[in-house]
C-alpha cells in the first residue's frame, strides 16, 4: 500500500509509470475516527478507478466509495487500436474491477446512472435507486454525437466509431478482415477537442501496417477536419511517408453527411466511397454531466476549480477526465484522468478533515502511440498550478516528443499499459 511518505518520494516516476502527483496531499492526509463520509462516483474508467481506489488508500479506509459503472470489467481506449490493427485481442485490453471490491473495499453497482439531484445529494440509477453522498465524483469520459452528421445517426453499428473500446473496438477489427484486398479504409477525424488527439492518426498507422502484411493493394484514407495534424506532427508525417501510397492524408476535410447504405461519405467539394468507414463524431462530456446542469464550455466540456476538481459553482460535485474544459496544452487522455483522480482524491480527504486543499499540485502525462506493431512515439507534459491564472499551466523545458520512433519505446509503451492499469486497479 502506498502510504502518504511513500506517495511524496515517488513523485519523481510519474512520467514513466503511472504519474504520482508530488505535493499534491498537503499536511492533511491522516484518517482519523470522526464520522464516516460517502462518496459515490460514476464511472469507472482512468479516472473513476483510480479515485475509488486513492479514496480508499489515502483515506485508509475511513471514506466509504461506491463505484457506478455500466460495465462489468474495465476496457481500455489506450492500446485498443492494436486490437483494431490485429496485434492484440480485446481480452488483452480487459482488466476486472475485482480488486476495487475485493481488496479495496469499494462498493462496486453495475448499473446506470441516470439522473442526479444536487439538491437533495443523489445519483438515481436505472436499476438501484437512488443513492445518497456527501461528495460527488463525476468521471463519465464523452458522449459522441453521431446526429451532428448526417446520415449518421443510427448506422454506428454499419459505419463505426470504434472511439469507445468495447464492441466496437471489435467490430472495426472485423470489417476490416473482411474488407477485400484493393479496398479504401476511410476514416473521418472530427475537429479539436477530442478524446485522445494522437489516437486516430496512430490508428491510421495500425491499419495500414496491418493492410501492408495482409492487404498491400489497399489504402488508408484519412480525412481531417482539422487544418493540420493534431498531436507529434512532425513524427506521424514521417510514419505517413514510410507507409508511402498506403496512407493519404487530406487535411480541412470537413465530413457534411455520410450514406450507410454505400459507405459515402460526402465532404463539402468531394464524394468519398469506401469499403470501410470509420467516422468518429463531434463529441462532449458525457451526457449525464452536460444533462445534470453543470457549467459548460462551448455547450461541450465542463468548466471545473482547478485546485480540487469541482464544476465551477457546484461545490461537492468533481469531475474527472475527457470530459473537462483542457488547460492550455492538457490532453484529454487517460493518463490525465488517473491524474485528476489523485488531485480531487486529496482534495476531497483535505475538505473532510476541514483542510484546504494542496494550492500547488502538479500533474504529468504521457502518452504513447504505436506507427506499427512494434514502433512507437510519445509525448509527455508536466502541468503546474499557476495561481495568478487559476489553472494547470505547461512546465516550460519539461516533458517532450520522441527524436524518433523505435521499438524500446514499443516495450515502454506496453509496460505503461500495464503500470497504470495496476495503479486503477491493482
């Protein structure tokens, strides 16, 4: 267990590893035997998990934490496009949620959340009820709105986003198997924000990897509605031009409608036909933090108290993750959700014990993208609090990209993977 001393002096690992927060829990961390708070979260992804767990570790069991997720085990969005590029399977993306109960003591519910009073303090379930906290924790990553694009709505199973590991990680994997060998992989990249802005164009490299062994005919389309490439720029047009023919990349190409019946999609001067399309759509917080009446940005992301993770004006509701307003130059990213669940974990133990929270936390990210199955590239930040601005700000000299792609990288990459699943979940 990673007790209060341990967590400082392990500070210095986190942008090789799961990214320990240094300063980040004050002088208040200690349980004490006063009344017992609940804090309910939902959603058990990056950052839900890892909050359930902190809560519990930091607050030595004193917090009682009841985890909401829909699903049953937990499925990660990092590395799922290896599965999409058939380099790995989805069971290898799949980590349970057992330890959270077994080990940690957090009240795990399959369920729903469907409604939130922040009135009376409740979260409402489809098939639990209502359940009553003291703090709110709100870690619902993105809703993706498919009704943006026309001719969309209702095809995601026939045109996927696959921008939501799970089924239909899956079921792009499977398309294209099937897809003959000459055919056009076409995928549409929505503009910024989105979740994981370097997650598509390593897509587009672990398609055409898998196209150039099994497929050399084909070809990847990528079809940007962005100016330009969002995320290690200069190192993924150097994987685009080592794929040669296999990849075209067509910046400003803003997608109007598609047609699931021809996989069409139709662009403002030009008509695309694929044999398979991917179309990952305009996206925003997920929906039961933009339908619950919480300050948002551009109607999209939520605008939250740097210092402990609150939405602006909602005092004892947090939020985590892809679904925040980013601070210059934050990623939504995994990484970065397991590091908002350690700020608002100390945050909320600090408030408790009538404490105000750490006023200099720091928080890191590293993020990792394969340009084929073995080959890969990063980028890391380190974000420090700025009081005069009252938000995260770059560290200026700290982090970086990668000089090159290469395959020490490719087993960093992978032991990341495992490292920071077994911080969420271990």
């Amino acid at each position: 267990m990673l007790n209060r001393r341990d967590f400082l002096k392990s500070a210095a690992v986190a942008a090789a590893g799961t990214g320990a927060l240094p300063g980040l829990i004050g002088n208040a961390m200690a349980a004490t035997a006063k009344a017992r708070h609940h804090v309910v979260i939902v959603g058990g992804g990056y950052g839900g998990a890892t909050a359930a767990k902190y809560l519990r570790m930091w607050g030595k069991g004193a917090v009682d934490v009841t985890l909401i997720e829909r699903n049953t085990s937990f499925v990660s969005c990092p590395i799922s496009n290896l599965v999409i590029g058939g380099v790995k399977q989805i069971e290898d993306i799949t980590v349970s949620y057992d330890n959270l109960k077994s080990k940690w003591g957090v009240k795990l519910i399959t369920d729903e959340a469907t409604a939130i009073d922040l009135d009376k303090k409740t979260v409402t379930t489809a098939k639990h009820g209502a359940i009553a906290w003291d703090r709110l924790i709100l870690s619902p990553g993105i809703d993706l709105l498919p009704g943006r694009i026309g001719g969309l709505e209702g095809n995601q199973e026939r045109i996927p986003h696959a921008w939501k590991a799970g089924p239909q990680t899956v079921l792009l994997r499977k398309q294209l198997e099937a897809m003959p060998d000459g055919g056009v992989f076409a995928m549409h990249i929505p503009r910024a924000p989105y979740r994981c802005p370097p997650g598509p164009y390593e897509r587009a490299c672990l398609v055409a990897n898998y196209l150039r062994e099994a497929k050399p005919k084909s070809k990847v389309l990528v079809l940007d509605a962005n100016g330009e490439i969002q995320s290690k720029k200069a190192l993924f047009t150097q994987a685009f031009e080592r794929y040669g023919a296999l990849i075209e990349y067509v910046p400003n190409s803003a997608l109007q409608s598609v047609d699931a019946t021809t996989l069409t999609a139709e662009l403002e001067f030009d008509s695309i036909k694929a044999d398979v399309l991917n179309v990952i759509p305009p996206m925003r917080a997920g929906n039961i933090a933009a339908t619950t009446g919480l300050p948002l940005v551009n109607d999209a992301w939520v605008d939250v108290d740097w210092l402990t993770l609150e939405a602006k004006g909602l005092p004892g509701v947090h939020v985590l993750g892809d679904a925040l307003f980013p601070a210059p130059a934050m990623p939504k990213s995994g990484h970065m959700a397991n590091q908002h669940a350690k700020v608002a974990a100390a945050a909320i133990l600090n408030l408790f014990e009538g404490l105000p929270p750490n006023p200099t936390p720091v928080v890191m990210n590293t993020c990792y993208s394969f340009v084929d199955s073995k080959n890969v590239i990063h980028v890391a930040s380190v974000h420090q609090f700025d009081a005069a601005k009252k938000q995260p700000m770059p560290v200026e000299g700290a982090g970086g990209v990668s000089a090159m792609a290469n395959d020490l990288e490719g087993k960093s990459a992978l032991a990341w993977a495992r490292n920071i699943w077994a911080d969420m979940l271990a």
